[in-house]
C-alpha cells in the first residue's frame, strides 16, 4: 500500500467502519481488548469520584482532551457525537426543580441544593463516559471490537449475535437510506416533517425484510455445516507496551482521585 504524504482525515464508511475515524495514531493501533478495559477502569474510576473531590473531575477532562489529541480526532466531530447524551442533559438540568430538599436562589430561581449538587455530577460523571466511548467508537472498527470482545473471553454465542447486529444495522440502515432516495425522485418533499413521516412508514417494512434476511443467512450457514455459535474471531494477543498504553489514562485518573481524596 502505497504511503501518504499527509495524514488527511479520511471518514470510515458508515456500512464497513460504524463510527470509526481512519487515522494514524497510536490510539488507533491499539488492540480492541486493551481500549475496552482502559474504557471501562476509566469509567469505574470516574463513577467512583464524590462530588467533593470536584478537581478531580476537571483532571480528567484534561486527560481525555489530552487522548482526543492523541487519537488525531477532530474536536467538532467529537463535540456533534456529544449529542448522544441529550436526553441525559435534560434530565440534569431538570433535576435542580423536581428535587426536594433545602432550597437555594440561582438566577433568581428558587432550586433544591441536593437537585443542583445531583445534576452536576451526573452530567459531568455522563458527559466524561461519552467522550471516553466516542473516542473507543472513533479509533476502533466495528470488527476489531468483536475480536477484543472475543479475546476477553466474552461467550462466542454473544459475540456472533454482536456481529450479526452491526452488519444489519448497517444494512438496514443502507435499505432506509435508498428508500428516501426513492422517494425523494418520485417527487416527494424534502422537509424534516415530511422525511420523519416517510421513515415510519419504511421502518417496519425494513424490519421485516431484516429478520427474513437473517432466517435465510441461518440456514445457509446450516447448509454449510454450522451445528453450534458462530466460530470466535481470531486477533493478536497485546504487547506488554499495548496495555502500558492503553492503562496510563485510567492509571492516572485513579492517581489524581487519590490525590483528591488526600487533599480534601
């Protein structure tokens, strides 16, 4: 393969690649298996941070803008994949008026401390895992995922049903796409409004096409001698210097909680 002379951002396909960003980084040459515990030690160290130990919250988000860049991703794409976690948002910031308890004034609005206190901290504990997770999505394909699972001796069972599920949400998502398309040369309206309604109305048949795709792939794969799960994807066991890697986030992380924890 030849070589590049720039290291130019080049969008994973949505069909192969999920939501993974091709670059060259030392993040995404990581195997899957290291990301995946470094993501969820990260995640249990984060959790386990109080709210009192509020410094430590911002050394993290140090750290993780420090692996963003890192990784070579771009901050605007990582901030729109943010979006994801909208829903949790809200209820954050809902949680200052519903809570009861001692009542404070901020802006003029009379709002329960422990809802202020509750909401913070479940946005800021939210809004680090959804960084850390888009970052893992962003330098790892959706193959390399199943193979880390594998290799984390996740059951073979639950990982053919993993990769059976990307490969058709993606076509699924392939099938919803050309009937906008259709439907749009058939002289269709282009507006939001009017594209929601053509999804519900595409959705269940495109489900239905799904599953009886998913019937025939069985039993051709029983034609061909399948008796038991779907044999394990194979991948490289990691280097010592993989998991070095891969651990130094959540090793600091846990550094500077029990820096936090001594300083309060």
């Amino acid at each position: 393969m030849a070589a590049t002379t720039s290291p130019a951002l080049v969008p994973a396909t949505a069909g192969v690649d999920g939501l993974l960003v091709r670059r060259e980084s030392p993040v995404h040459a990581l195997p899957a298996q290291v990301k995946l515990v470094a993501l969820l030690a990260f995640v249990v160290v984060v959790v386990a941070t109080p709210a009192s130990a509020w410094p430590a919250f911002l050394v993290y988000a140090a750290l993780l803008v420090g692996v963003v860049s890192l990784a070579r991703l771009p901050f605007a794409m990582v901030a729109r994949r943010m979006l994801v976690e909208t829903p949790f948002v809200v209820f954050a910031l809902l949680m200052p008026f519903v809570a009861t308890g001692p009542r404070v004034d901020v802006l003029g609005l009379a709002v329960s401390r422990s809802g202020l206190e509750g909401g913070a901290l479940l946005l800021t504990r939210g809004t680090l895992g959804v960084v850390a997770a888009i970052v893992l999505a962003a330098t790892t394909a959706p193959r390399e995922l199943l193979v880390g699972l594998g290799r984390l001796r996740l059951p073979a069972v639950l990982v053919g049903i993993l990769g059976f599920a990307i490969r058709y949400l993606s076509i699924a998502r392939e099938d919803l796409a050309r009937a906008e398309v259709a439907r749009l040369a058939r002289g269709g309206r282009a507006g939001r409004g009017a594209r929601l309604r053509s999804l519900a109305s595409v959705a269940g048949s495109t489900f239905v096409r799904t599953y009886e795709r998913g019937e025939r792939v069985h039993r051709a794969m029983l034609a061909r001698g399948l008796d038991g799960p779907v044999p394990a994807l194979a991948g490289a066991a990691p280097a010592r210097r993989d998991w070095a890697l891969a651990l130094a986030l959540p090793a600091a992380a846990l550094l500077t909680l029990a820096v936090a924890l001594v300083a309060r």
